[in-house]
C-alpha cells in the first residue's frame, strides 16, 4: 500500500463476536485491505462481506461493478489483500488477553467522540 494511497482509505473496523479485525477500502484502486490478527482468511467471515456490500451500495453506487450479463455485485472485481505482517511489539501496553466491559465501553466511548468530531455521523 502505497504511502499516497492513504488518504483514499476508508477504514471500517469489524466485531466478529468476540474478535475484531481491521477493512481499509480503496474505491479507487478496488482494494480492500483485510487485517486479522488471528490469521483467518477474510472467507471465514460471511457477515463481513455482507458489511461491505451494504457500504459499496449505500456510499458508491457509481463504483460498483457489473459483471457481464449479471446483476450488480459490490465487491465484484474488488482485489482483497490480506495484511498478514502485523508487528507483535508495536502496542506493548495494550496487549492483554481480554479486555473488560468497562475497557470496551470506554473505546466505543471514544471512537464516537471521534467520529462526532469528525462529522461522520451528522
């Protein structure tokens, strides 16, 4: 991934139940980028394809793509690379083996300060 490609991102982190694992969509390159610490592969997840259907319909419905004699499909022709190198030292204070309500509570907390502060959500 390119460093100039960054700011043509978008980022959606996903909850699998009891996991979370990190998209970041290029629309214009047609790339989503799949982080999963556990190593899965991003097959493993059928919601999150659901998910991202659901945004490329709802935020481009220009970009999506038409197979030949077929109906829309989001992630037609999207390339998914898996992101597989993640460093094991780079947050050294945060590694735990679970976190508790209260720690889960507080992020959502500041990721919807964030994402207000952002205008995301207006």
């Amino acid at each position: 991934m390119d460093n100039k490609d960054a700011e043509k991102l978008f980022f959606i982190p996903f909850n699998t139940g009891g996991h979370w694992l990190l998209l970041a969509i290029n629309p214009i390159r047609e790339i989503v980028y799949y982080l999963d610490s556990l190593g899965n592969d991003w097959t493993t997840y059928p919601d999150m394809k659901v998910l991202i259907d659901t945004v490329l319909q709802a935020f481009g419905p220009n970009e999506i793509s038409k197979p030949q004699g077929g109906a829309p499909t989001p992630l037609h022709g999207l390339k998914w690379r898996v992101l597989n190198n993640i460093p094991t030292d780079y947050f050294e204070e945060f590694k735990c083996a679970f976190y508790t309500k209260d720690q889960v509570d507080e992020i959502k907390e500041e990721w919807c300060q964030f994402m207000i502060e952002l205008n995301v959500c207006s």
